[in-house]
C-alpha cells in the first residue's frame, strides 16, 4: 500500500506539472509558432497521454480487475503513446542540429508547415506499430481459445504473452532504438564539430550540446522503460511475489514514469523563455489549489 501511495503520488504531481506546461505552449503566440516549442507540445502530450494510461493500469492492477477486451484497449494505447516519444526526440535532435550547424536555413526547413508534417508521420508510424500489434493478437486468437470475458490482471505482460510478442518487441525495440540513437549521437558531433568554430554563439552551441546529452539520456531511460516487461519477467523466475513486488513498484516509478517527465525538467527549467512563464503559471496553480483547499 505504502509503494503504491508513492507511485499514485508521483504519478499525480507529474501529471500537474505536464498540464502546466502544456497550458503554457498554449499561452503565447510564439510558443505555437516556433517549430522547437511545437516538437515539444507534441512530446509533452504523449508523455502526459503515457502518464495517464500507465496510472489507469496501475490502479486497475491494485484495485479491480476488467475484461480481457478493455483491459486490451488500455495496454494499446500506452504502447501507442510510448513509442511516439523516441522519434519525437529524434525529430528535435534534427531540429537543433539544423539550428546550430545551418541557421541561415533553419527557417526554412523547420517551418509549421514542415513540423506538422514531421509530427503526422511520427503519429502515422506509431500508428502502423499498433496495427502490426493488433494483427498479431488476431493470429493467436486464431491458434488458441481465450475467454474475452474473463478477468486477470491487466497489464501489458497479460495482453502480449505470446512468444511471437516478445520476439517483435524486441526487434522493434532494437531497430528503432538504434535508428534513434544514430540520429541523436550524429547531430551531437555534428554540433560538437560546429562549436570548435570561433564563428559560432559558444552560449547557444553549449545549450544544444547539452539538450542533445539531454535527449540521449532520456531515449536510453525509454529504451529500459520499453524492456520493462522482459526484466521483470526475468526478475519473477528468481524472487518471491512479495517481492517481486516491490520491485516491480520501484522499476514501475524509476523505468515508466521518471522519463516521461524528464522533459519537464529538460526544457521546462531550463529554457528562459518558458521558465518565467511556466514558474508563473505554477504559483497561481498552486495558489488556487490552497486557495479551494481552505475554502473547503
């Protein structure tokens, strides 16, 4: 009960904050304006969409148990909003390249029009990720019988237990990992290359480097977030349930969520332009939550 609290908690103050700030992109004409401030609204919805999925699987999985079909639905659409931060990230890494490396022509590759479509396609193919997902149970449903209307525990682990779905996860998982990786690990020597220049803004070129530490760090948290099922199915076959739990309340709050809110703390904080605004918006949210709390 006590490692639930802390994981329903965390959960919930993260998600404020993500609400926060995504009022806040929405609250100035150049937030929605600027390509980087557009990728990161988009990166920020799915991280708050993922955030909300995973807290409904977790009070499902302590509190009631659903139908194997609802329970389906739920487990799609965090694996949908779970794959669609990686290649945000890569997309924003090639936006900061571009900003650094080329800034004559940033304004005219990155344009709303460009970024729109950049963020239609990171949507569309994690779209096609999921249909290739929802094939795949209609195959074993075809191979096995299985009660739909039976209760169990819903999490991921019961949805895809299948052999035939580890092998896809982890072939997905590897594949656009990697083609993510390069991404992000190219554009880093490619800025870090630009910053020996004497030519260059050493103080926009420092940021940029570290955005993209930033993004790499974050990309490897959402790799291990992405194995998740596979390492607790490995911890299982060695430890009691007892603890198995417990490990399984840490890994949920340290693989699932913490790096889903990591962008916060990457560009919410770290931005000068954001920051006065968000710190703003955060006080009177935080006013009026004392505010109705005492009036109750």
């Amino acid at each position: 009960m006590l490692f639930g609290m802390l994981s329903v908690g965390s959960i919930c103050s993260f998600f404020c904050i993500n609400c926060v700030l995504l009022f806040t992109l929405k609250s100035k004409q150049v937030f929605y304006e600027t390509s980087r401030y557009i990728l990161l609204f988009n990166l920020l919805f799915a991280d708050t969409a993922h955030l909300v999925s995973n807290l409904l699987l977790y009070l499902l999985s302590l509190l009631i148990k659903i139908p194997y079909y609802a329970c389906g639905v739920l487990v799609l659409f965090s694996v949908f909003t779970q794959s669609i931060s990686p290649l945000t990230l890569a997309v924003m890494s090639l936006e900061r390249y571009v900003a650094v490396c080329h800034p004559l022509r940033h304004a005219t590759i990155f344009t709303m029009r460009s970024t729109g479509m950049a963020i239609v396609v990171v949507w569309a193919f994690s779209f096609i990720h999921i249909l290739i997902r929802v094939f795949m149970l209609v195959y074993v449903f075809t191979k096995i019988s299985l009660n739909l209307h039976a209760n169990d525990l819903c999490s991921k682990e019961n949805i895809f237990f299948s052999p035939i779905f580890h092998d896809f996860e982890k072939a997905y998982a590897s594949t656009l990992f990697l083609s993510v990786g390069v991404v992000i690990v190219s554009s880093y020597i490619g800025v870090a290359l630009v910053a020996r220049s004497a030519s260059t803004d050493k103080v926009s070129t420092r940021k940029a480097l570290q955005t993209l530490l930033f993004h790499l760090i974050q990309l490897s948290l959402i790799l291990i977030a992405s194995l998740f099922s596979t390492i607790i199915i490995a911890i299982a076959r060695t430890v009691r349930r007892s603890a198995l739990m417990r490990i399984y309340n840490v890994c949920f709050v340290f693989l699932n969520i913490l790096p889903r809110c990591l962008t916060t703390l990457i560009y919410g904080l770290r931005d000068h332009t954001i920051r006065p605004v968000l710190m703003q918006n955060l006080c009177c949210w935080w006013r009026c939550s004392v505010f109705l709390n005492k009036s109750q």
